[in-house]
C-alpha cells in the first residue's frame, strides 16, 4: 500500500492479546498475525498452516453443475464440437486452456476462442457465437463471463446452440434457464466458497468430469489464475492454490517451464508473489497490447519449440506494457492535478482519447491505492467511452457503479474492480454521481484508506528468523497478504529518493545500532516529510534481499509517521 499523505490513513493497530491468544502456536509472534486473520484456536491455526491436508468440497454443491456435467458428457458421447469462450485475462486463460486440455483428454473434440479486448469488448457477444456456430459448434461454455451476457445468450438459444455459464462475477440480470448457469454468486448456492475465481468454478466441472484424481494435475491453472484475479486465498481458495503451486514447481508445461525460464524464475521454488509479479502480467500482456491467443497458445504449447519464442514475445509485450504504463500513469497525475487534485473528489474519473483500454485497470488499480479513491480511467471515444474501474478497497464498486446505472451503457464486475462504457458527454455527469455514491457509502466523509497491521515487532525480532517464521503462511494474497508489522521508535537515516524520484529509499537503526534498509514504493514526494523526522514508527514487511552474495532483512514501507 502505498498512500501519498499520512493524513488518509488510519492505522488499525493491532490489539493486545492475552498469553493464551498468543500459545494458539509456538510462537507468539505467528499467533499474533494469526489471530488478526480471524484464526483464533490452535486446531483452526493447524488447519490454516496445513491448507493442502483439507478436504475439497463437493463440486455438485455448485447450482446447475449437475445440469452442466450433463450436457458435456451428452456432447462428448456424441462426438460434438464443444466451443469454449474465455475472458482475456489470466483468468478467463486459465480457465479455457484448462478446459481444453481436460475436455480433450476426454477424447472431445474442442475450439477456444478468446475475444480481443480493443475489438470485442469485455463478455459473449452475438459475433463470437456465429463464429462458433459457423465453425460447427455445437455445445459453447462461456467461462469468466456471462453472468451479463443474457441477450446475448437468448441469441444463442435461438440458433440452436447449447451454451453453459461458469462465472464469478456478480448477476447482472435473469439468465435464460435452458442455460446452466454454474455460479458461486447466485443466491441457491450451496458451495461454501462464493470467492472462487472463475478458474475455481472451471476446476468444479474438470472434478464431475474427471474424479478427483484425474482433475489433480490441473491444478496450477487454478493457482495462476486465483491469484492472478486477487481472489481471497482464504478456505478452500487457500487449498486449491495450496496444492496448485506445489504443483507448479514440478510442472512441465512447455509454455510454464518457457515463461519461467524467460522471466528468470526458479520454477522449482516459485511462490504466489512470483505469479502475481512476474507470471500473472506477462500472461496479461498478450491481451492488453496485442491479442490474447498469444498467451493461449502458450498455455496450450506441447513443445519448447513452440513454446519459447510466444514466452519471450510475451516479455517484449510486457516490456512495452510498462512504459505505457508509466506514460498513462503522468499524464493521468497532470490531469488530477488540474481538476484540483484528489482531495477535491470522492471519485477520480479521468479520460483520454489517446489511452489504452488494455492498461485502463493498471493505472486505475495504482491510482486508487495511491490516492484511497475509487478511480476509473476511460479511453475517450468520439461518441462512447470504455474503461475500467478499482475501488482502492474503500467502498463496493459495484454496488456504487449501480447507482450511476442511468448514465451507463453497461459495466459488471466485483466490489473491487469493475468494466464500464458510457456515453462520452456524460462522463462529466457520471464523475458527480459516482462522487456522491461514493460519499453515500463513506457516511457523508472522504474516503481514508485503512492500514491494517496483524502485530507489533519489537527491535529484536529485526532478523531473518522472523523472515523464515512467517513462510508457513505462504500461499500469500488477497486475504492473506503478507503480515504488515508496527515497528516503533527507529532513528532514520541516508534517506534519499531513487533515480526516477518515484520512491523512498532509507536505512533504520534499532535499538541494538542495526541497521537495516527501508524501501517504500511510489512515495517519493514524501521525501522532505521523512528528513524532518529524526524517529519514526513505520508500518512494514519484512523480506529476505540478496545482493551480493550477502543475504540480509529488508523492511517494505507500508506508510510512516513521527513517533506516538
């Protein structure tokens, strides 16, 4: 997290806990950081430290699977052509490539398709279901999407073609009932989890069709594509990414073994930052700055050969990406700038005509941490403009879009991140009334991002031992981030920017004269506000850093503030 001024935040500081709170463990400060997670006894601290021990749901507790299962058994006896559309995110990737490999190795005869973003737009559409039916298509499962796709779903209906959902999103709307509609979010759920990314709904039907045995070896599609959709890695989404990675270590997927090689990972040792960070964007380039079958096809490359030259067009792509990014990322801080800066609104709503809808969501989400606003970021069209929105984590997102729903041509997606189109003249209207939501769900306040911390660490426990401690929380995520400390009254010093200026980089002293190095991203601006602090309390995480040869702790900035 990283805020620009300590005055939007408010630090939730850990409660103190009596001796048996901190016993749930062997180790106190574990059961500190436990215990801010909602783990409160030692058999459910077990259970939460050994997440690939617990048994997995019954996949039938889904609606519909049943219904769904049904009708691919019906399709695959037949010897049909089985269409299967995905989302261009890693996600809706994962998803198809899984469903793919799975349905084939069934012996089903199966066609991908996979939109383009710029071209297509987010969701089914009536041009993608001619193509499948052109194509012979007779069953067509759409995977993360669908759950606002009803007209377009009734058009398939009336051309004869079957169709299956297998969504996360929220229901926008009535969808057909000849349709089975596999969907954690509806209200008839049965299926203890409702934060399955759409990759975990996919797993539920690879589980009917497959047994539980055969469906195992498709698991790392499900950990790239949970954490890659920051879902919370929390019960049995902390199970299935669990088993997934320790999978993925060993996987030899010519496209995953290609992508880690050029991205220099170790892949025998890859963890979920590694996925989120480093896999999960090169994946997501291929749809945000050209087309997403590129990253299809690497998820379906059966040899090195093919394999290797799409994972280092994929690094080119991300490459790109980044500097976009960054170029986006000015111009966007310019024009905040010019509307008064973010403390004049609830709700950042900024446009351009010259942005790419393939980086809208990046530069929102960064936006939105940075400024703890909801922030949507559109690429202005002459008559309609497309984007996306993050919420910052401060209000539902879609619940406050639903509000502005009159000023709208369309939008879906989670509480924390959402698509939209709209009218290009009403963005203006559309900022005010998004604004007020936003005040409706904040109780008539600005919004202030909160800083959760899950314990106090004192001075001494400044070592890599602390570091090593906290692995047994892994897979980190959404739910389950890596512990944020309090860590009072340390002696700054060397504190100075990066080159960009972008970042703060400084040492702490502990009381033991330790030094150790600080970096906290995205905070440059605070740089005069640290020099005048000769004592903080800072708010971190903790890593290993190597360089060198020397392996040392390193402390990540989650915010700072003159000794309480």
């Amino acid at each position: 997290m990283s805020i620009v001024a300590p005055s939007r935040v408010i630090w939730n500081e850990p409660p103190r806990l009596s001796p048996a709170e901190l016993a749930i463990t062997d180790h106190p400060l574990l059961s500190a950081v436990l215990h801010a997670r909602g783990v409160a006894t030692r058999s459910a601290a077990e259970a939460f430290l050994s997440p690939r021990r617990a048994t997995l749901s019954d996949p039938l507790q889904l609606p519909d699977l049943e219904r769904a299962t049904a009708l691919v058994e019906s399709a695959l006896a037949a010897g049909e052509l089985i269409g299967i559309f995905g989302d261009y995110d890693v996600d809706g990737l994962t998803s198809t490539a899984m469903l793919v490999r799975a349905l084939r190795a069934r012996g089903g005869n199966v066609l991908p398709l996979i939109p383009h973003r710029m071209d297509d737009g987010y969701g089914l559409s009536n041009r993608a279901i001619d193509q499948f039916i052109d194509a012979g298509v007779r069953l067509m499962i759409a995977v993360d999407c669908g759950s606002s796709n009803c007209p377009e779903l009734e058009y398939a209906l009336s051309r004869g073609l079957q169709a299956i959902v297998l969504d996360h999103h929220q229901l926008a709307g009535e969808l057909p009932t000849d349709v089975p509609f596999v969907s954690p979010q509806r209200p008839d759920n049965r299926f203890p989890s409702v934060s399955l990314a759409a990759v975990g709904v996919a797993y539920q039907l690879v589980r009917a069709l497959l047994g539980d045995e055969g469906a195992e070896m498709y698991l790392p599609y499900v950990a790239l594509g949970t954490i890659a959709d920051v879902m919370d890695l929390r019960g049995e989404n902390r199970t299935l990414v669990s088993r997934g990675i320790a999978k993925l270590r060993r996987w030899k997927l010519p496209g995953i073994m290609a992508l880690s090689a050029s991205a220099g990972i170790d892949q025998a040792a890859v963890r979920s930052w590694d996925v989120a960070f480093l896999i999960a964007p090169r994946l997501n380039a291929a749809g945000r700055m050209e087309t997403p079958m590129l990253a299809l096809d690497l998820l379906l490359a059966d040899t090195a050969a093919v394999a290797t030259p799409l994972a280092l067009r994929l690094n080119e792509l991300n490459e790109r990406r980044q500097a976009e990014t960054q170029r986006v990322l000015r111009e966007a801080e310019a024009q905040i700038a010019a509307m008064g800066g973010p403390e004049e609104w609830p709700a950042l709503v900024i446009s351009d005509p010259s942005w790419s809808l393939g980086i809208a969501g990046l530069v929102a989400g960064r936006l939105a941490e940075r400024y703890a606003r909801p922030t949507v970021v559109l690429q202005q069209g002459e008559a309609v403009s497309r984007g996306s929105a993050r919420s910052g984590g401060v209000v539902d997102l879609v619940a406050a879009l639903g509000e502005t729903q009159p000023v709208l041509h369309r939008f879906g997606g989670h509480q924390r991140a959402a698509g939209l189109a709209l009218a290009t003249e009403q963005i203006e209207r559309f900022r005010h009334q998004l604004s007020q939501a936003v005040l409706r769900a904040c109780k008539g306040e600005m919004p202030r991002a909160t800083l959760q911390l899950d314990a106090e660490l004192e001075h001494h426990d400044l070592g890599l031992e602390t570091v090593d401690l906290f692995d047994v929380l892994e897979p980190y995520g959404e739910g389950n981030q890596r512990p944020k400390f309090v860590i009072r009254d340390l002696t700054t010093r060397y504190v100075k920017t990066s080159g960009d200026g972008r970042h703060l980089l400084f040492q702490v002293l502990d009381r033991r004269q330790r030094a150790h190095a600080v970096a906290f991203f995205n905070a440059g601006d605070r740089l005069a506000e640290l020099r005048a602090l000769d004592s903080i309390d800072l708010a971190a995480t903790i890593a290993r850093d190597s360089w060198q040869g020397r392996v040392r702790l390193k402390l990540f900035a989650s915010d700072f503030r003159a000794v309480h």
